[in-house]
C-alpha cells in the first residue's frame, strides 16, 4: 500500500505492506486531512518517524472482535492505551502513561491506504455525514473539548485567538453555547467564516485596543504572540485555554498571571462522540474549510501546499 512517511527527516510516499491486524480493526481509508501537528512532526515536534496523519474516515475490512462494523463507514479516536492503568481503567486512554497515538507517537497514521486500531476506538459516521465532513471529526473533537476543561454559558464571554482551522472550529462550536464569541484573526476571508455561524470577528490589531475583557480566551494560533494577546484581553480571574502545540520554548509574563490570578489550563484530544453529534445535527458548515485536496500518490506537494500562509485544510483523497 501506498503510505505518506516521514523518516530520518525526509518526507515522501512510499509502498509499505499492509499493517497486521492482529487484535486490531483493519481500516481502508477513503480520506484523510492535513493537520497543523502534521507539520509540526516535520518540523521536530514528538520526534516521529513513520506514518503521519490522524485525522481520517475509512471503512472497516477486518475485525475480529466487531464483525457488526465489518463495512461501516467509521472515524477513530486517536489515542490507543494500555488498557491496565487507571485512565483506561476509567474509560479515558488519553492520558495513558503508555498509550500510542495515531501518527504522533507509536503508531503508524492515517496518511495511508490502510491503518489499524483497536476496534474500541472506532465510532461509526452517520449516513447523513459525508467523507469530506467526517474527516473533521478529530479536529471538533479537539476544539469542543475545551468544554471539558471550562464550563460555557449562554453568557460567558469568549475570545479565540487564531483564525486557522483549529480557531474557526472552536469559535464555531462554542458559539453553540454561549451568545457571547468573538474570533480575533489576521485575515477577514477567514473571520467571515465564523461570522456566518454567528461569531464576532475581529482583526487582531484592533483587540488589544478595544479594552475588553473576556471570561475564557482561548489560544488556538500557536504562537507566543497570541499567548502575550490572551494575557492581555482575559478579565482577572479569567481562563486561557492552550490549544495548540507547537514546536518551541515560549516565554510568558509570570507575574501578570499571579496579580490578576489568571488560570491556564492545556486542552488536547476532545471526545469524537460530541463531535459526530454536531457534524450529523448540521451545527457546523465545515466543509467551507476545505482549501485543496490531493491524491495520496502526491502527498508530499499536498503538505507543501498545507504548509502556505492562508490555507486552510487539506485533504488526501486514497482512491
């Protein structure tokens, strides 16, 4: 099968056999999306070799424990635990102390005809989801799991730094919740996209100057600068939700977190169930993210077009 690999510091699509399903699902995939941690591995981050990718749909071709999902159009969490210690125990493997992560850490990924995982971590896509929209699972998930970390009320005030795909999607899937979200991006395309699923959007350079303050601000650019802007629009006493994870030792004023008692939480991985909800409900328009999409075969110029300033996502197509 043909796979997309990073190894030794190249990139590029390579045949490989077909991954053993041993107790695993084996997964055709139909396609996958370029992720920004995609990137990020490129560039260093969790010192990754193998196959990338970790967002996908597929369907199933071989299972020995869940002959029921035997072709089934599915999505999979990403995170694949032990199941011994206490978080899977819990029924939570992402923080499994020795968990595998799908294209991120040892576990071949999703850019690729084929992939496995456990057949536990497999949810089927309803029929009124398309490929292109399921394929956008991982990154929702990812952005309503902010929710897990703080609660959201019609009222509570929010800003998101960061008009990427990550950005929108969280701006979007908050402005579910609360009437009160606001989108602070460099570029007006983008904000337009929020605005049209009820966000405020605002340029950058006109944040700051606003004299705001917000309950929760969210930090989805993944930059330094955007965590300097998040210190100086969130109330006292408010959050800063870190979202992205990027390559990089960022400096951050330690004493303006103490004085005005500022919490900061991380927010990773979020639940898939939630965001198959939202993506079969229609609460989101993701397909207005899609930038480009490329044949497996030409991966490689697929991430060098996903790497340029103002794209947003972008997709590998297996057939």
């Amino acid at each position: 099968m043909k796979a997309l690999r990073f190894n030794a510091g190249r990139l590029s699509v390579e045949e490989i056999p077909v991954p053993k399903t041993d107790s695993e699902s084996l997964v055709r995939v139909t396609t996958s999306g370029i992720c920004n941690t995609d990137l990020e591995i490129i560039r260093g981050y969790a010192g990754f070799n193998g196959t990338i990718g970790h967002e996908f749909v597929g369907v199933v071709e071989e299972s020995e424990d869940r002959s029921d999902l035997i072709g089934k159009r599915v999505v999979g969490e990403i995170n694949a635990g032990c199941e011994e210690c206490v978080p899977c125990q819990n029924g939570d493997p992402r923080h499994c102390p020795r968990r595998t992560v799908l294209g991120i850490v040892g576990r071949d990924g999703a850019h690729a005809e084929f992939l496995t995982l456990p057949s536990r971590n497999l949810l089927e896509v309803p029929a009124n989801v398309s490929d292109d929209e399921a394929v956008f699972a991982e990154p929702l998930a990812a952005a309503y799991g902010i929710t897990e970390q703080v609660d959201v009320l019609t009222e509570t005030r929010i800003a998101v730094i960061g008009d990427g795909k990550l950005g929108l999607l969280s701006a979007m899937s908050l402005a579910g919740l609360s009437d009160n979200v606001t989108l602070i991006g460099r570029h007006r395309n983008k904000l337009s996209i929020a605005e049209a699923a009820g966000v405020e959007g605002v340029l950058a350079d006109q944040a700051s100057k606003s004299g705001r303050r917000f309950d929760v601000v969210v930090e989805a650019s993944g930059s330094e600068s955007g965590f300097q802007s998040a210190v100086e629009i969130v109330k006292p006493r408010g959050k800063i939700v870190l979202k992205s994870t990027f390559h990089g030792t960022p400096s951050w004023p330690a004493s303006r977190i103490v004085v005005d008692e500022i919490t900061v939480v991380g927010s990773r991985c979020g639940r898939f169930g939630p965001a198959l909800e939202l993506l079969g409900q229609k609460e989101i328009e993701v397909k207005r993210l899609i930038s480009e999409e490329f044949p497996l075969s030409r991966g490689v110029e697929a991430v060098e077009n996903a790497s340029k300033t103002g794209v947003l996502k972008v997709l590998l197509k297996m057939g």
